[in-house]
DNA sequence: GCCGTTTTCGGCCCGACTGTTTTCAGTCG
C-alpha cells in the first residue's frame, strides 16, 4: 500500500473522528501522524519489512504505528471501517461544503438526518436547516452556494496559473495610491506544486481604496467577506484570494505568518514560547511588548535562527538545518545552463530546431538536447531508427551553423509495456543523450512497472530517466514506484533523473528528488518544450528543486558546457 | 493520541470574520 494511501485513510480517520465530537487533540494527532507518513521518503512496505520502529517517526506513537501497520499489512483498518459505519460517507463528504466544519455536519446528521449532499440541498431548501440552532437564513443560503460551488471549490490550481494571477494582482494593487507594498504570501510563496487559493498582504494608508480596487478588479468575480483588516474575494478562475493589509512594523512577521506553512508556524510559535516570547502575524512580543514584526529577518533572529526560505518551510527538517547553520544555498533558474528535453516539428513540437536552438539561446540556455519521441508514441509521429538517424544528421548539420550555443542529439525514448526500449541498442549507442519514459501501461502493476524502470537504468546507453512517475497533476496517478528499489538502481547504475518542470507534470516530485539528492544521484531539470515558449516553464522546475533543498551543484545541468559534456562522457560507457 | 534536561499528567499555536447571538461558537487560514 503507497504511503499517499495510508496518510489518506488516517485523515478520513481524523475527519470522522470529528464529526463525532472527539478530543481535538486527538484528531490533530491522526493529521499529524497522516502528514509525516506523507513526507516519508520510503516507502512503509519497506520500512515495516525492514522491521523499522515507526514509533521512532514524527508524532506516531504505539497506538498508531499499530494502526499504520495494520493498515499496510492487512490492506485496511477495522477502526476505520467501523467509524465508516457510523458515518456515512455522505456526512463525511458535507466537509467539502465551504462553511460547513464538523459541528454543523454532525448537528445536520444528528438533527436533520442528512445523510447525502442531496439530501442537504433538499434540507437547505425547504428551510429546515435554517431553523436550526445556531443556523440561520444566511447559512442554509451559503450551503446552497457552496454545494453549486463544490466542484470548483475543491480545485487546486496549477502553480503557473496561480502565480501568473497572484502576480497581475500584485503588479496592479501596488498602483494603488498610498500603497507602499504589496506581497505574495501563502502556498503560492512557497511554490507548492499547487494552489488552492492565494494570498496577498499590503501595507497602506488607505485600505479602504485597497480593498475597493480589488473588489473591481478584473480578475475579481465577488467579495466574499470584507472587515477592516482583510478581505476574500472569489476570482474570475474560481480561485479566492485573501487580502490583509497590515501595519509597516508587522509587514515581516505577518509575512512569515501567512506564508506558513501551518505545520512550520507552529514550530515557530513553539519555540517562541519557549523563550517566554509570543508571536502572531502582528509581531514578535515579550509581555505585550513588540520587540520585531517588521522584516521576517527579525522574526526568525527572534527564536534563533536565520531566515528560511520559503520553499523550505514545511516542518521537514529546515529547522534542524537551520539550528546548525546547514540551510542550503538553494538553486536558481539563472544557475541552468542547458535544458535536455524537448520537441520539435519532427515530431510534436512546433518549431524548427533552428528556432528552439535560437530561442533557448536568447534565454541564456549555452546548450540543449533536442529529444523528439520515439516511435511507440504514433499519437505524437514518433521516429523509427531511419527518421532518428536522418534527424540527428540534420541536428548536426543546423549545430555547425549556430554560434553560443551546442546541440545535442537525443531522443526520448519510450520503455514499452513489456519492459524492452522502442529502440534498439545499436541506435541509442549513436546518440549523444538518452531519456528514457514510460507513457503508456502506468496502471501496470507495481512488479511490471519496476521491471520496465530497472530494464531502462541498467541500459547503459540510458542517461536519464525522464518524469518517472509519469503523473499529470489534477488528471492522473502516476505508476506505481518502488522509489527506494528506484533510486537505489538509479545510483548504482549512474542512471540521472529528471525533474521535469512542465507544471502538470513537477516529476519527480520535492520529496523523491530529495531522496535521490541524498544518494547523490545527480538531478536534471527539463522544460520539455514544444515550442519556443516552452523554455518559460523551466522556473517551475526550478522552484520544485528549491522545495527539495536543491543546490546548484546538485543539478548537473547547472555546469557549464564543456564541463557538461565531460560529465556526459564520464557517465557513459566508452566505446 | 502524542510527548517529556522541570513533566508519565496535563498540556497541545493564534487571530479575523460571519452569523446568530446579545457574549459567542464555528469556520477558516
């Protein structure tokens, strides 16, 4: 069972746990124990097999390293299977309803016998939730909204496109007169691979003008709360976006706050406790005095430690790093030298290799690697050994043409369903840069699946493994790894991995490229451009490597080229 | 349910906004 399986089950635990009224200690105790199974970099098949003491993990105690264990062992947990009886998955699905938390879903249950989302909106309607205790006309209105909203509602969005509007918000709102700033906070900070919703902090004289240039914003589609202080509004995407506007001195802790994450926030406030210190977006106190809030420098040089970047700020170790001085130097989009995927119009791009040679030159790219598919994908007019060959001699010929910048022949090579490549050895030996995938068969089981990866990283001529997972963000799972089998063969073999920046795609992931990070695999971030335009997304890649704690040494086309081809060389087998 | 260089019991992060109240509970981030 993956570990994203058992982290799901101990939050369904936690919610039902809720709805029925537990300790909601208790309940923070299952998110706690769901979270840290979520960040393991292992699977737990392996560890219990390795006999591992889950105990010895985050926040898991005896009664849930018992439960974890059942969970992966037996495939299920009786206690939740009971829970599930007492509530049914209908009550447990009402949490998604904006505005409606565990109390009011347990009082509709237990009051109404609202069982269903249909049948709430039949409640909602016909005025009986309104007539509830501690409900109203307002409340079964905005049930009735928010079930209309559900879909949308529950939607993350890529980060691309919410950074793309946080950033047109942020540009436009700080025009606003007497406005002296304007800053991205929340996930969109911490370049989470998605969004949910976004933040905006201001400093400003006038909050009131603020607050009415947003509401007749267009990208504004509706206020949806406004107070003195902060203000909601859903976006013309579906998104919804906080804005507060706070005091200059606070502008650095209310920063630090409302970037979180939750889990690294309360890390910090716990250890301003324990320096008899409070902190709250407002500032750093002792005894309701201020004693910083203005920079988020001073927030952290309050309780000891230096400033973290915001990628980092999960709860998954920077503050351990940090004590000890250890934060990385993390990677930078002007640290790429080369990008080593993408198309052209020989396959499924749609431009030339003379036009994406020139366009990665002018966004400072010094070399490429032109990877069009491979044959098995027909969809995309994949290349057969005869197309590849005359390709690469047109790669050659364009190359010597072009100054400022080297043009590698690659391909993108398809590991097909029964584990074999889509090209032969004798043809891959000719090329200068091999990325292996899989595309299609990802439901294939776990055993066929690692077959296809090994057969591929134990082929010498594979330098790399592109999107490994093969996962598209919001669309499809990925297949089913065994990362520490994966990742192990990968080192061993010299095998390099991708992190392709496409932002429906960020694979590896932050978690496993870390993982690879530590067994000094080295790491390659990809545009997998099909166009001109295509390089714009390498950013994205970037700030998935920054969320792994990746330094520039650790990507290897972070090199410049010579040194680049050298290491490709040392990588390959002679001959 | 977890956790412990003061603790095996008694804590567990903090504040804004809304709706339904008339001092506050619930939800959200």
């Amino acid at each position: 069972m993956q570990n994203a399986i058992v982290a799901a089950q101990l939050t369904e635990y936690a919610d039902l746990l809720e709805i029925q009224g537990a300790n909601s200690f208790r309940v923070r105790a299952y998110r706690n124990a769901a979270r840290t199974v979520e960040n393991l970099s292992s699977g737990l098949e392996t560890l219990i097999a390795e006999g591992a003491d889950l105990t010895e993990l985050e926040g898991i105690g005896k009664d849930l390293a018992e439960k974890i264990v059942t969970l992966v062992t037996i495939g299920e947990l009786p206690a939740l299977t009971e829970l599930r009886e007492q509530v049914p998955t209908g009550v447990h699905e009402m949490l998604r309803v904006p505005g409606l938390g565990p109390k009011k879903v347990a009082t509709l249950f237990h009051d109404l016998n609202v069982r269903t989302l249909d049948d709430l909106r039949v409640a909602a309607e016909s005025g009986k939730v309104a007539e509830l205790k501690g409900f109203g006309k307002k409340t079964a209105q905005s049930i009735l909204e928010g079930l209309a909203l559900l879909d949308q509602q529950g939607k993350r969005y890529f980060i691309s496109a919410a950074r793309d509007v946080a950033e047109a918000l942020e540009h436009d709102l700080s025009q606003v007169p007497g406005t002296h700033q304007v800053a991205v906070a929340g996930s969109c900070r911490r370049r989470r691979e998605t969004c949910g919703d976004l933040d905006l902090l201001a400093v400003a004289d006038d909050e009131t003008a603020l607050m009415d240039r947003l509401a007749a914003h267009p990208l504004t589609e509706k206020v949806l709360a406004r107070g003195e202080t902060k203000q909601r509004v859903r976006l013309r995407n579906g998104m919804e976006l906080d804005l507060r506007v706070v005091p200059s001195g606070s502008f650095g802790a209310a920063m630090q706050y409302f970037t979180g994450s939750k889990e690294h926030n309360i890390v910090v406030r716990r250890m301003a406790q324990q320096r008899d210190l409070k902190i709250n977006e407002y500032g750093v106190f002792r005894d309701d005095v201020q004693i910083a809030g203005a920079t988020e420098e001073d927030v952290y040089a309050a309780i000891g430690l230096p400033w973290i970047p915001p990628e980092l700020r999960e709860n998954r170790g920077e503050f351990a790093l940090a004590e000890s001085g250890r934060l990385p130097r993390l990677i930078e989009r002007a640290d790429l030298q080369g990008d080593l995927h993408m198309h052209t119009t020989a396959t499924d791009g749609t431009a030339s290799i003379a036009e994406m040679a020139n366009a990665a030159k002018e966004r400072g790219l010094k070399y490429i690697a032109i990877t069009d598919h491979s044959k098995r994908v027909t969809m995309a007019n994949g290349l057969d050994a005869d197309r590849l060959l005359a390709h690469w001699q047109e790669i050659e010929r364009i190359s010597r043409g072009l100054t400022g910048i080297h043009v590698l022949r690659g391909i993108e090579c398809d590991i097909l369903e029964d584990g074999s490549l889509d090209l032969e050895d004798h043809v891959l030996a000719e090329a200068d840069w091999v990325i292996a995938v899989l595309h299609y068969g990802l439901k294939q089981p776990r055993d066929q699946i690692m077959k296809r990866l090994l057969n591929a990283i134990r082929n010498p001529h594979v330098d790399a493994i592109g999107h490994p997972t093969g996962r598209m963000i919001n669309h499809r799972a990925g297949a089913d790894i065994d990362f520490d089998t994966f990742l192990k063969a990968a080192a061993d073999h010299g095998t390099w991995l991708e992190i392709n920046a496409n932002p429906a795609r960020l694979d590896l992931d932050d978690v496993h490229a870390a993982a690879a990070r530590d067994l000094e695999i080295p790491i390659v971030i990809d545009s997998d451009a099909h166009s001109v335009n295509g390089f714009d997304v390498l950013e994205y890649g970037v700030d998935q490597a920054r969320r792994a704690g990746l330094r520039s040494e650790d990507v290897v086309n972070t090199l410049p080229w010579p040194d680049f081809w050298e290491r490709l060389q040392r990588r390959q087998p002679t001959g």
